[in-house]
C-alpha cells in the first residue's frame, strides 16, 4: 500500500473565509448567529437554534488526531458539524464530505463556498465510500485518505422536518428516505408481507410485539392504506404497550427507517470500504445511535483486529489474516453527563475508533458478514421466547 499525496481535488469557489462574520464586524451572539447563518444558509434571525448539534465532535476529533495537509472523508455530512470541526482544527487539511440527502448536500454548498479548494461535497451512499475517494482522487494520491468519520444515523433536520416523513412527533407523508427517492416506508407498509413486515419490526426494531403489529397492518390496510405517520403511530399506540419513557412508535419507526435505507448493510459496505481506502496509519471513526449498528462496528473491528471469532482458540483458523486495523482503545467511548443534558440524541451515541495497519484488506469471503435474512431465519410464533 502506498502513503498518498497530498493533493486535493478541489471544487471551484471564490466566497472564502474573510467573508464570515468578522467582516461584519459581529460580536458575541449576533456574530454567531451570523456565522451559523452564513454556514447553514438559514437566515440570521432563524439561527438561535442549530439545525443540527453534533454529537461526540470532541471526542471524534480527537481520535481522528488531525496532523498537517491531511485528508479526511467525512462520510455522514449531514449539517456539517464534523467538516466544519476538521476543516477548522488545521487550515491544511482538506475534507471530502459524503451524504446520500440532497438537501444535505444542498444546504452544505455555503460551507463549501466558507473553505475553497478545501471542502468537497458529494451527493451519494457511505456504502460506495471506496469508488467515490477513488473517484475523487483518481490522480492525486492513490486513492488512500488520512481518516474516515462515520455519523450513522438522521439529521435533526431529517428528524424535524414532517415532509421527510421520519418521525411519529410531526405527522407528515410515511416517508423516511434518506435519498428521496426509491420505495418508501408507505410502501412497504402498505405492500409488503405480513411475514416480511414481521421480521422488519423484529430484526431491525427488536420490537416484542413484531408479529401482532403486522397482523394489524394487514387488517387495518385492507380497509385504508397508511399515508401519514400519524396512521401509523396511531396504530403502533393501539398494539404496543407503553413503556415508560419510550413512545410505542419507537422501535417499529427505527425498524422501517432501517429497512427503507437499506442501513445495516450500508454501514457494513462503509466499514469495508474504510479498510480499502485508509493508509497505513490512517483512523476509523464511527460513531452509532443504536445496538444494532454498534454490534456491526465492534465485530468488524474485533474480526480485523485479530481478536474477532476468526481469532477463537475454539474454531482456530489456518491461516488467519494479518490484522488490517488495531484498536486505538478497546472501550467504547459514550457521551459525558455535561453532553447529554445539552443534547438529549447523545444519550444513546457510541463512539469506536481504530487505526489502520499496513495489511492488504480482509478477503471479501472473511467470516465478518451482517447480512440479515428478512422472512428466512426469524423463528416462528411459539418458539422464539417473547414472541408475540
Ligand atoms: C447524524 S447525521 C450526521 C450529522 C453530522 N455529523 C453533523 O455534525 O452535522 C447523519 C447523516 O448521514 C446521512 N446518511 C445516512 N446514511 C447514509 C448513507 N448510507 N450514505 C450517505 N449518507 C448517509 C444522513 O442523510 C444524515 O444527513
């Protein structure tokens, strides 16, 4: 494997840096919230609230330890929290910024404007994150990146906004795509199996009450189809109990987020992606909102590590291969109480982080797999212990 180059392809913009809030002459809350508005796109007087708070930055920054004329991908834009921390930890380092949202994408272009030659923004999928570094570095540097940082999961802005369809707080279109476009949870919803529906809602929700939902789907769909969030919420009110804390709609909205954007095996193609594209040296951040997700990012870095169950004196293998990635600290790294009182969506964040050794990657037949067979493995009412 070969150390990259340094050199960035850069998208062509001439509103740079001297154009933020200084050169308005601003101070204290008013030049922030100019700057978040100059940032953001979002007029000074709708600023008093970030789009979006990221969560752990401190901590990831950290662990991406940012050294001079380095490279990162930061392949969960979102509002650019990340970019902009990076972007400004150095003033030589250069970030290529994923998202598959368009209007991610969009909103980012006044960051991009904010750091010419320094920012490059692409609309596309985490899970293509080898193609698109390669893409962008095809000449410059081996298609090799100093850093990939993961922020798995929606935006606040994705959250909040009821046209995106992805909370059962703000009725709305049964949307959830991330893209925009391709089958929506409606859809699903409204077309798929009982059966299938049924493993959506164990498999991706751990929901105890999987099975009862889809029958209830089913019935009710047959009458009506499902259009809104609030038909949905309204039903998972009526089947799921109430727990304390948690709304009914929880688990069974996490679980058609996940099946709509194909999440798990995003996250799983981004993880082997990173292997690809990092350099010797080079740091995985990831950081995931729920167990599902972290149980893919700890077994792929135990697996590459060399302590995965390839690794068990159990079911010893042949010839293993080298560790492609060493942990830079086994413990995950969750949110402060400090964190969490200000940012309530921290409560739940893991942070994990490794550092790439010079080994070729894993051969794609490694044992590490997170394939989730829907309708095929989940056992059947009677046998599986809370079945419902
Ligand atoms: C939690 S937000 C990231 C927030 C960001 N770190 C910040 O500080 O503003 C997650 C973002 O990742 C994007 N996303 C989720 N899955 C993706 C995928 N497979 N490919 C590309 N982007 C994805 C979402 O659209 C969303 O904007």
């Amino acid at each position: 494997m070969k150390t990259p180059c340094r050199t960035f392809v850069s998208a062509n913009h001439s509103f740079g840096v001297n154009s933020g809030a200084a050169a308005f002459g601003l101070r204290g809350p008013a030049r922030r919230q100019r700057a978040h508005a100059l940032v953001h796109g979002v007029p000074a007087a709708a600023t008093d609230k970030p789009p979006h708070v990221p969560v752990l930055l401190k901590e990831a920054l950290q662990a991406l330890q940012v050294g001079r004329g380095e490279v990162f991908v930061d392949a969960t834009f979102g509002a650019g929290g990340y970019s902009r921390a990076l972007l400004e930890a150095d003033d030589t380092v250069r970030v290529l910024a994923v998202d598959r949202d368009p209007d991610a994408v969009a909103a980012g272009a006044a960051l991009e404007r904010r750091f010419p030659g320094r920012l490059r923004l692409v609309t596309g999928r985490f899970g293509d994150v080898a193609a698109i570094v390669r893409e962008a570095f095809a000449l410059e540097n081996n298609g090799y990146v100093d850093g990939v940082v993961l922020d798995i999961g929606v935006s606040s802005m994705q959250l909040d906004t009821a046209a995106r369809g992805f909370s059962f707080l703000h009725n709305g279109p049964l949307d959830m795509r991330m893209e925009q476009s391709g089958v929506s949870a409606a859809e699903i919803v409204n077309t798929a199996a009982e059966e299938t529906l049924a493993d959506i809602f164990h498999f991706y929700g751990e929901e105890k009450r999987a099975r009862a939902m889809a029958r209830a789907i089913v019935e009710d769909r047959a009458a009506k189809p499902f259009v809104t969030t609030a038909d949905l919420a309204a039903l998972a009110e009526r089947v799921i109990r109430r727990e304390p804390g948690i709304h009914p709609a929880t688990r069974v909205f996490q679980a058609l987020r996940i099946a709509v954007n194909n999440e798990l095996a995003q996250l799983s193609a981004a993880l082997h992606g990173a292997e690809e594209v990092l350099r010797p040296g080079g740091r995985l951040v990831v950081v995931t909102f729920h167990s599902l997700e972290d149980r893919i990012v700890k077994q792929f870095l135990l697996e590459r590590s060399g302590r995965g169950a390839a690794a068990s004196r159990h079911v010893p293998q042949a010839n293993p291969p080298a560790p492609s990635f060493e942990l830079i600290e086994r413990k995950v790294v969750t949110a402060d109480a400090a964190e969490v009182a200000l940012n309530p969506r921290s409560r739940s964040a893991k942070l994990r982080r490794a550092r790439r050794t010079s080994a070729p990657p894993f051969p794609v037949s490694s044992a590490f797999s997170v394939a989730i067979p829907l309708a095929a493995s989940r056992p059947r009412a009677g046998k599986r212990r809370g079945a419902s």
